[in-house]
C-alpha cells in the first residue's frame, strides 16, 4: 500500500469512528444519567491518524450536534474512500505503464 492509500484508510476507519459514537449517543437518548461521547482525531506518524473517544462532563444529550456530527464523519467518510479509489488507480496506470 502506498502512503497516500494508507492515509485514506486511516481517514476513513476514524470516519467510521465517529459514526459509531454519533450513533451510540442516538441510541442513548433516553437512558437515565447517559453522558454524551465524541470522537477526536490526531494526526499520526506516515500520515495517519488515530482516534481517542472521551465522554461529556455531565449528563445530557444532543441529538441536534449527533446528527450533524454523522453527516460529517459520512463525508469525511467518502471523501477519503474517493482518495482511496483514485490512489488505486494510479498505482493500476502506473502499473499498467511499466508492464
């Protein structure tokens, strides 16, 4: 896998991520005493990225910012998965060229 790919595929895994915890805190909404959780992303070493979850000081939700927050993860989501495809099409041409 190239840099460029393994860049993407962190991107998306984190995307997916975030979804989760969106989707957790939806699921939770009416469950007593739930504190809110989120998702943070800091760059890694090779371009990627990891994912930290942390949860809110005090109980309450959200479900205004959860949905929103799962709209961005998907884009987040299909933006990387478009750096993905087109990576590995370049690698085909450049393959394809040497061959």
């Amino acid at each position: 896998m190239t840099i460029l790919s393994t860049t993407a595929l962190g991107g998306m895994q984190a995307a997916l991520a975030a979804i989760d915890v969106a989707g957790h805190n939806i699921a939770n909404l009416a469950t007593p005493g739930f504190r809110r959780q989120f998702a943070s992303t800091e760059s890694a070493g090779a371009g990627g990225v990891t994912t930290r979850l942390d949860q809110a000081a005090r109980a309450g939700n959200a479900i205004e910012a959860d949905m929103v927050d799962q709209l961005v993860a998907k884009n987040h989501f299909l933006a990387n998965l478009a750096v993905f495809k087109t990576s590995d099409q370049l690698m085909g041409t450049l393959l394809d060229a040497k061959g």
